[in-house]
C-alpha cells in the first residue's frame, strides 16, 4: 500500500483525491506467478538523451490522460441504448 494524494476518478467522471492506494507487486494464480500483461519496453538502442527522455514520458502521460479521459459524460449515458416502448397488455407485434 502507498500512501499520499492520489487522483481517484469515478464512472461518472468525478475527481477526488485519495490518501492510500493498492499497488499489485505480483499476482499468483494456483501457486505460480503471473508475467505482467505489458512487458517492460526494450532498451533503446543508443542512449537517449535527457530531452529524449521527457518527450517519450510526455508522450506516454498524453496517451494515459487520452485513454482515462470519458468519451461521454454522466448525461451521455442514459440512453445509450434506448428501450422499446412497453406493449399494452392484450396487443400482440402484429399490431
């Protein structure tokens, strides 16, 4: 467990801060370790340099605020899929 703030979003897209978070080490299942799903990216070939450094992290922070962020908002998702309208009692499809 880490403690500190923690940006914490919820299903409708309200942001709070946290004071503790889970972090997962490793994950066993029936005795044996699990690889994680993303390995760890290759080495780069050359050594980067510093500016190199903080243009791929920037890159991967837009790509994490792109994928966190909600297509549609808390209103967007009431009828997401619309219901047919109740049949009257009595009424078959053929009308």
């Amino acid at each position: 467990m880490e403690e500190g703030p923690f940006e914490l979003v919820d299903a409708h897209g309200q942001r709070r801060v946290g004071k503790q978070r889970l972090v997962n080490d490793a994950t066993y299942l029936a005795g044996r370790l699990l690889p994680p799903r993303l390995p760890e990216p290759p080495r780069p070939w050359i050594p980067l340099t510093i500016a190199q450094r903080h243009a791929l992290d920037d890159r991967a922070d837009a790509l994490r605020a792109l994928f966190s962020t909600p297509l549609v908002g808390p209103d967007g998702l009431a009828e997401q899929f619309p219901r047919r309208p109740e049949e009257s009692p009595g009424t078959d499809e053929r009308g």
